[in-house]
C-alpha cells in the first residue's frame, strides 16, 4: 500500500467512543508510527542497548528513539533494565506483552512482503485505466 | 496505546531500502490510518454501497471515502461493482486479498481490546512513577 495518512480532516476522537471496533486505534495508532514499528522488529531479535538500537534503526535521532522507547514503556510494551556499572548499562526488552503484539505486526508485515507483487500489479493495472488520477 | 504518530523528523524513505523488514511499512501506512482500518472493518461485514458506508464510518466525509475506496481499489483489496440501474448502484466489497488483510488487522484490533486493561494499567503506573514526564 501507498502513503496513506489521513489527508484533510482527522478522524474525530468521538469516533472511538461510538464504534465496538475502536479499540483498534488505541493499537494501529502505535503501528502506523514506523519509528515504533522499526524498534520494536529490532528488539524482537533480542534485549538491545540504546546505542545498538539506535545504530540498528537507520537514521533515527536520539531524541527521537528516547520518546519512542518512553511510550513503549509506558504502554508496558518494553522494558528497561538498568545495570549498576560505570557508566551505567541501560538494556532494553520487549516485554510479554510486546512480544505478543510484535507477533501480530510482524505477521502483517510477512503478509506485506509476501503480497508486495500482487499490490504493485494492481497499482500499476488501476494507474493505467485512470490515468491522471492523483491517488497514492 | 496512545497517539503515538511521528513527531519531529519523519523517518526517511531511505530507511525502507535498507531494511530487510521495510515491507512492512507498505502495509502499515495504510494499516496506521484510521478511516482506511474502519472501511475495512465494515467491509468485513459484508458489501456496502457508498451511502451505507458512509453511515457505519460515523464522521467520514465523502471526500475522504472516496479517497479511501479509491486507495483501497488501487491496491487490489477493494472491489467496485456497477450495477446499471437508474440511478447506477455502486457495491464495494473486500477482494480476498483485502479480506486476508483485513483479517491480520482485526486480529491486531482484538488484542487490543483483549489487552487494554493491561496497557491502561501500565499507562497509571507510569505516570505516577513519571509525573509530568509529558509522554502521552
């Protein structure tokens, strides 16, 4: 699939309140953010320091991979161990939890790759037969 | 999981040439916006006509369905039919390539709700160990 953030007007927050389905954002909010779906593949191959996690996640900023790493934590996806050495070893590590959803985004993600062919086919047959279109 | 889209630097689409994993992010751009996550989830029921649609996604503009059903028809995972009634009558449906996806993406959505206790809980643990820390 193409780029496919919201353009023009935002989902109204009401939205969740009104729909059984809308737990689902409290999720794919999380998921469509690629900074956080990059971490957390990374840390699905194991416990990670911030600065190997950072070399592994090309050209993510410090600042960046601390408030990614943070909401992680926060939603108790990710854990943060912190070893008494000097200068102090910070290690990072996908929780239960984490593994689990990690497990699921990655099932997407296989699916992605497996089906890639079949969506640029289609694109290409759809840009063809509305030539001019706009829609990415 | 809470708002969690890109702020500052948007990763750079180098990223996705460089990474093994970066069919992924085909799939979760798409998967990351709302409007596309509840079409589908409709769809999931059963074909809609547009008006239809557009009553079940409470708050979607028909801009932005249109935008989104033309997306979604580009890809492959979406039909359109015509029926060649006066006035013509659209029908969209899930095309089985869309209906596996859909499937992986209802199964994200369902530990979502399976689990938001869990990540509710973990948000106030948080926050109290890291009042004013301002991640949301």
């Amino acid at each position: 699939m193409s780029v496919g953030h919201t353009e023009g007007t935002a989902p109204p927050a009401v939205v969740c309140e009104e729909h059984e389905d809308c737990g689902i954002r409290d999720v794919l909010d999380r998921v469509g953010d690629t900074w956080t779906v990059l971490v957390v593949v990374e840390l699905a191959r194991g416990e990670r320091r911030f600065g190997v996690l950072q070399r592994a996640v090309d050209g993510i900023s410090q600042r960046m991979l601390t408030l990614t790493l943070r909401r992680l934590e926060r939603d108790g996806l990710v854990s943060r161990t912190v070893f008494p050495t000097i200068p102090p070893q910070v290690e990072y590590a996908l929780t239960p939890l984490g593994r689990e959803m990690t497990h699921l985004i990655k099932a997407l993600a296989d699916w992605s790759l497996d089906h890639r062919d079949a969506i640029a086919a289609s694109r290409r047959g759809w840009d063809e037969a509305h030539p001019g279109s706009g829609i990415r």
